[in-house]
C-alpha cells in the first residue's frame, strides 16, 4: 500500500482535536471518506475537513473501493465490531483507546487479526510523544538505577456534565465505555508502564462510589505486578477537591527517582544524588501524528509500527482485573 484512503467511522472530539488532521499530514496519506449516523453532523465535519465523502452506514464506508484503511473513533462498545468488519473486509484499522470495553472482545479482535492477516492498530499515541519517549531514554540509560517500585496517582474534580444524571455523558455509562472514567483514562497510564516494564501479570482493585453522582465507580486503588517482579499501586478519584489535583507517575529506583504527568505534560522531575533536574519536552500540536505516522510507514511498506491489538490488549485485561469483571 503507497496510497493510504482513511475512511473515519466516527468524527467526534478526537478527530477534530488530537487525530484528525495528522492523517493528512503524513505522505502518501489522505482522508478520503468519514461515518456517523446523524447526517447533519457528518456533512459538517466533511464540509469544514475538506472530506470528498460522508456517510451515515459504517458497512458503507467500509465497502467504499477508494477506502483502503480504516479509523474507528466511536465510543468503546463498538470498537471490536466495527474492527473486525474491517479486517474481514481486507482494510487494516486503525482504533482509538482502549482497543475494546472488555478483555474479551479484545481477544476477539486480535483473533480476526490473525485468522485475516490484517493489522489491527490502537490509537497508544502517549508511547510516541517526545515526552514519554524521555521519560524513557532517562530509564533505560540507568540514570535512576535498578528501579523498586512504581506509583500512579490521579485526581480531579466532577465535570459539570457529571451531575446531569439524565444525560451522562457515554464515558460513565459503562456498557457504552466498559467503565466510568477509569476506564477511559487510565488505559494512557497502564500502556505507557507496561511499554517501559513489561506486561503486568498480576493485578487487583478496589472500586467504590462516593459521591453518587453516577452509577460507574468514581474511586478506584490498585496493586499490581510485571512480568519482570516489579510492583507497583495506584489510586484514581474523578470526585477529588479542585485543590487536590493530582496528575503524576512516580518511579522510584535504587539512585533516584523521576516523576512525570500523563495528561498535563509537566515538566519531567529527576531527582538523584546530583540534585534535581526539571526537565521540559514538547509534543507536536497534534499529539497523535508520531503515532500516525509510523502506522501509515508500516502499512507503506517501510517501517514497524508496535502499537498493535496484541500489544494493548494486556491494559483491558488489568483494567477488568482490578474492576472485578473476573
């Protein structure tokens, strides 16, 4: 494949913020068609794109023949579905994250990956960036030593939205999203520490409600375990005080410790017997293009892209494990 026609089934916030444009950024890529069931909202976003194509049936964009790879931005409950119509159709497809609302149906899509040999890729954009590929380099080269444990902590206050309880938004209705907000934020954080430690093997959680503003959990701690015998914890609360904002990963080794945001791109902290450093990496203006980029070379023919369905599949397993799914 030289040419790469995207053909979008879904064009919400993702597309229009973080993914969208850098689909046309890269050579030898364009978008040729975009998806959504309301007609008017879809032939806006191809109006104000510069889209040549829109439909409102997702098997009719897939069947489109200048269509020849597909993105799948919807809401969780219908990424599989939509991934393996695609795969089984010929067109290599790109996800947003997670891959799927269950480990099960991740399980499915990678199935029809292997039986097909179509590739399946899942939108981990976080794995590319500048900023955690840093937080990277600065691990690998030692700098923190033999690193003994890891700690995620994440806070923020409800959204306004939160308190529409006859009109939540599809992230806290758990058979649309597979959870409530841990379910849409902490897959970014499980990926990026199972790219720099291995696959966790062992997870557990305890979820709770304590604001009762939704039915999905709203308070979440875990433990868990990689491959390699590092352990690690976690804690997530969507119903914090403003004043206890919390965004950040801490990693903590035999000479130092370094810490880093997932979502505000803070400055990365490296504390060792040498001092303190802060250190400032920028992201592109469209945090999904280095990702992007290196799908479209694989699919071109020059290049290897990780970021696959087996690859963040291990993240909908802990998420499940530490929801007590099983």
């Amino acid at each position: 494949m030289k040419l790469i026609s995207w053909g979008f089934i879904g064009c919400g916030e993702v597309t229009e913020l973080k993914s969208g444009p850098a689909f046309n950024e890269v050579e030898g890529s364009h978008i040729e068609a975009v998806m959504c069931r309301t007609e008017r909202r879809v032939r806006s976003y191809a109006e104000r794109h510069g889209v040549k194509k829109w439909y409102t049936d997702a098997q009719r964009l897939i069947d489109d023949p200048d269509v020849n790879a597909i993105y799948v931005a919807t809401p969780p409950s219908s990424h599989a579905t939509y991934a393996i119509m695609a795969m089984r159709a010929g067109k290599p497809v790109y996800v947003e994250k997670p891959l799927a609302s269950s480990y099960e149906d991740c399980a499915r899509v990678n199935r029809v990956s292997v039986e097909t040999g179509v590739p399946c890729y899942v939108a981990y954009y976080r794995r590319y960036l500048p900023y955690f590929q840093r937080v990277k380099q600065i691990l690998e080269e030692g700098r923190i030593g033999n690193v003994t444990n890891v700690q995620v902590r994440f806070s923020v206050p409800p959204r306004e939205v939160d308190y529409h309880r006859d009109d939540l938004p599809w992230r806290l209705r758990p058979e649309i999203s597979g959870g409530g907000y841990f379910y849409d934020l902490a897959p970014h954080q499980l990926d990026l520490l199972q790219e720099f430690f291995g696959v966790i093997v062992k997870a557990h959680g305890y979820c709770t409600n304590r604001a009762h503003l939704y039915d999905a959990e709203d308070t979440v701690s875990a433990c868990f375990r990689f491959e390699n015998g590092l352990v690690g914890s976690g804690s997530w609360c969507f119903v914090g005080h403003q004043s206890a904002t919390e965004d950040r990963i801490e990693v903590v080794g035999e000479k130092g410790m370094i810490s880093f945001s997932v979502f505000d791109y803070k400055p990365i902290e490296l504390v060792t017997s040498e001092g303190r450093e802060s250190i400032v990496v920028e992201n592109p203006p469209y945090v999904q293009l280095p990702l992007i980029r290196s799908v479209i070379e694989n699919l071109q023919g020059f290049g290897v892209c990780t970021c696959n369905s087996v690859s963040a599949t291990p993240v909908n397993w802990v998420l499940d494990r530490v929801l007590g799914k099983f």
